[in-house]
C-alpha cells in the first residue's frame, strides 16, 4: 500500500481544491439559470436566490411551451439538426474516404484546396451574393447545403479510414463488392467512433447557430430557437414576441396576473436550448476522446 507523505498529500489538496473550482465555475452557471427558470419571475426579481427556486413555479415553461413562434424555432431546430447532421456525415464521410485512397489521382491537389478553403473565406458579401445566385436565400436549405461539407471534419474522417487495414477492403473487393458498398457495409461499422464525434460537432453545431437565421432568412418559420433566444437576450421586455396584436392595457393586465418576467422567460427558454444537447452528450462520449485522438495524431 502507498504511503503519501506531506507533499504528496498537499499537492492533491491543492489539485482537488483547482478542480472543485473550476467544476464549480463551469456548473454553477447552468445550475443557477436553472433554478431561477423554476422560480416566480416577481419572487425572483428581488434577488437572493443561489441554490434552490424560493417560490416554485412551472409557468414560465408553460408561458415557453404555449408561444407557438418559441415552438415553431424548436421544430425548425430539430429538423434542421437531424437533417443537416445526417447529411453533413453522409457527404463528409464519402469525401474522406475517397481522399485516403493511397493512388488517388490529384490527391494533394485535393488536400490542398480543402485546406486552403479552411483558412481562407470569401467573405459575407461574396457568400451572400453566391447564396443568392444558388437561391437558397430564406429557404430551409440555406441551413443545410452550405455545411454539408466540413474540411476540419474531412481530415479527422480521412486520418481514421487511413488507420483501417487494406487487408479488409480488400478482402471484400475479392467478394465482388463495389466501393459504395464496402463503405457503408465494412467502413461505417468500424468507424463508429469518428463519425459519433463528427455527429456531435455537427450537431450542435447545427443547434446553436443563429447567424445564418440572422442574415440569410426573413420568413419568420425559418427561425430557429438559437436565434429566437438571442432575440430574446437582446429585449429588454418580450411584449412583441409573447403577445403580439395585444393592446397595452392587455399587455399590462396579462403581466400583473402572471408571475412570470423577462428574465425568467430567458432562463426558461436557454434551458429549452441547452438541455437537449446535455440529453444527448452522454450516449456519445465514450465515443469522442477516441475519435477525436484517433482522427487527428495518426496519420
């Protein structure tokens, strides 16, 4: 058994004493959010709130569930993030593995441009003028098509397929199978780990943006929840989203009889947001450290 001395135990002390701060910092955050979204807005707005909702409520999720455009963002979210997530896979994943062939034609052409496309942008201007020409301006595929190919994905994908032993396309090339094939039949299965952390980039990825909602849409059915939420940060009160064609005397009545403010609405619908990407990470974790390692240092 291990005997520690003065050191050894002063310098763990000091370890777990770091890590327990940062854990703090990094949760506390989120938890406090959380508790303030279950909390009266009034009760709330007088402070003192740190560990526990003071005067529990579930209407601000109500008054979130119940706003149909906060509901329309969360569908468009959704769709937008299984759609694009999938596809986003589907053709990251055909192109890196056709640039780890070894005897490819023109490969570090290939290679090259990719990554100079990396590092190197148009431009704004120059990508709205091209969406434009494309007519994907304030359509769902505006979302899709322009992310379906990642170069930072493409090199993690095509270091993973190099891994892969020639022996066992080979073997089933023997067989009489096509390239197609042996992609989705042998490589696929085996390549779970780097395509569930592609899928978790691409994902929130997907989730969280609101720039292109911002700039690239106007129908307001396009919107997602991301930018609904900064939308909403961004108010200094919600009466144009949560009671539109609603009077002032309306608006002030409806107030008085609710509990709920501004900044627990906020909390609630950042909760809407984040929760379901914290659903989610668990079932791919063991998956991302061993896909990003072996993705990016071999090869």
């Amino acid at each position: 058994m291990r005997r520690y001395s003065a050191e050894d135990i002063f310098v763990d002390s000091v370890v777990y004493l770091i890590l327990a701060i940062v854990f703090i910092a990094t949760v506390y955050p989120f938890y406090y959010c959380l508790v303030i979204s279950f909390n009266e807005g009034i009760d709330a707005s007088t402070g003192g709130i740190f560990l526990w909702p003071r005067r529990f409520t579930l209407e601000n999720y109500e008054m979130v569930f119940s706003n149909e455009q906060l509901m329309s963002g969360f569908l468009v979210s959704v769709l937008r993030t299984v759609t694009g997530t999938i596809l986003s896979l589907l053709f990251t994943g055909l192109f890196a593995y056709g640039l780890a062939y070894k005897n490819l034609m023109f490969k570090k052409t290939y290679i090259g441009i990719m990554i100079f496309a990396m590092y190197f942008s148009g431009g704004l201007i120059p990508y709205y003028v091209l969406l434009k020409n494309l007519r994907l301006l304030n359509t769902f595929w505006v979302y899709i098509i322009p992310a379906l190919l990642s170069p930072f994905n493409a090199i993690i994908m095509m270091s993973f397929f190099r891994e892969i032993p020639d022996s066992i396309e080979e073997s089933v090339k023997i067989d009489g199978a096509n390239d197609l094939v042996t992609f989705f039949r042998i490589i696929v299965p085996i390549s779970t780990p780097v395509f569930a952390t592609i899928a978790l980039f691409n994902g929130v990825g997907h989730w969280n943006s609101w720039f292109d909602t911002a700039f690239f849409t106007t129908d307001r059915k396009l919107r997602t929840l991301s930018f609904l939420l900064k939308e909403i940060i961004n108010r200094a009160n919600l009466t144009s989203m949560l009671g539109p064609g609603m009077s002032d005397a309306e608006r002030s009545a409806t107030y008085a009889a609710r509990s709920y403010t501004a900044e627990t609405i906020r909390m609630a619908t950042m909760m809407l947001v984040v929760i379901p990407i914290i659903c989610i990470y668990p079932f791919l974790q063991r998956y991302f450290v061993k896909g990003i390692m072996i993705g990016s240092i071999k090869g």
